[in-house]
C-alpha cells in the first residue's frame, strides 16, 4: 500500500509535466501555423539545420579529380590520373564522431573524406566507375565497429 502511495505523487508530477510540454508544443505550432495564415508576406521561420557534422565537409568531382574542402578550410585534391589506390578506413569512434572514411591515395597528393560528407554519393557513383572497383568490399567493411583498412581499387601497373 505504501508503494501505492509513494509512486501516485510521482505519477502525478509526470503526468503534469507531460501534459504542459504537450500543450506548449501544440500552442507553438498553432501560433506558426496562424501566424503563417495571417501575415503570408513574411518570410517562414528558417528550419533548424540538423545536418549531420559530416555534411560540413565538401566534396566537388570534376573531369579532372576530387576536391575536399573541410570545415577548417583546409582543401584536398587529388586528380584522377594521379590516383593510386582507395581505401575505405573504419575506427571504432562513431557514432558520435567519424567512423568512416574514404582514403583516396595519388603520387602527389591526396584525400581523406568522410562518410556523409556533401557530395560523397556521387564520389562513390565515380570510384564504382573504376576498373575493378571493389564494391563488395564497401559492404564488408561497413558492418565493423573495429579499426579496419579495406583496398577498394588499386591502379594496375
């Protein structure tokens, strides 16, 4: 009976406190959306940009290579016909800081990139487009949460 008891009062502080966020956060939609109706002429509110921390980093292909440019500013490139060798990099880091990378190696120079960097898609659309590309590998190495280095393609010769 004392549990009984102990536990309505909490149950009744949750409650409240449940039932007050649920009101606020309709009265907050119902003032935008009236709002919204009332004065169309203003400019909607900008939505919040929950991009992950991945998407900061840049990737531009062109006829002649990739081009990362990181949120620091910092800018990779590394061109096609200087390309050696890509590898996919897995750390135990994520989820909450990157876990995945693409190591794109060149003679003279090269990238690190991100999974889930802007423009990373149509990276991967490019590399798959290599002779011999290892797509395969890409789903083997992306179920580990361990440190791994996985060859995707190697220039031949």
């Amino acid at each position: 009976m004392k549990l009984i008891l102990i536990s309505l009062p909490v149950f009744a502080l949750i409650y409240g406190i449940t039932h007050a966020l649920i009101h606020w956060r309709a009265s907050r939609y119902a003032n935008r959306v009236i709002d919204e109706v009332l004065h169309p002429e203003r400019p909607p509110a900008k939505p919040k940009d929950n991009r992950h921390p991945m998407a900061e980093f840049r990737v531009t292909l062109s006829a002649d290579g990739v081009t990362c440019e990181r949120p620091d500013g910092r800018v990779e490139r590394v061109t096609w016909d200087d390309l050696r060798c890509v590898e996919m990099l897995n750390t135990p880091d994520g989820p909450y800081s990157p876990d995945a990378f693409w190591i794109l190696h060149g003679v003279a120079a090269g990238c690190v990139i991100p999974w889930g960097a802007t423009g990373d898609r149509e990276l991967l659309e490019r590399l798959q487009k290599l002779p011999h590309f290892d797509s395969k590998a890409i789903i083997d190495g992306a179920t580990t949460t361990e440190y791994k280095r996985t060859v995707l393609w190697k220039k031949m010769g």
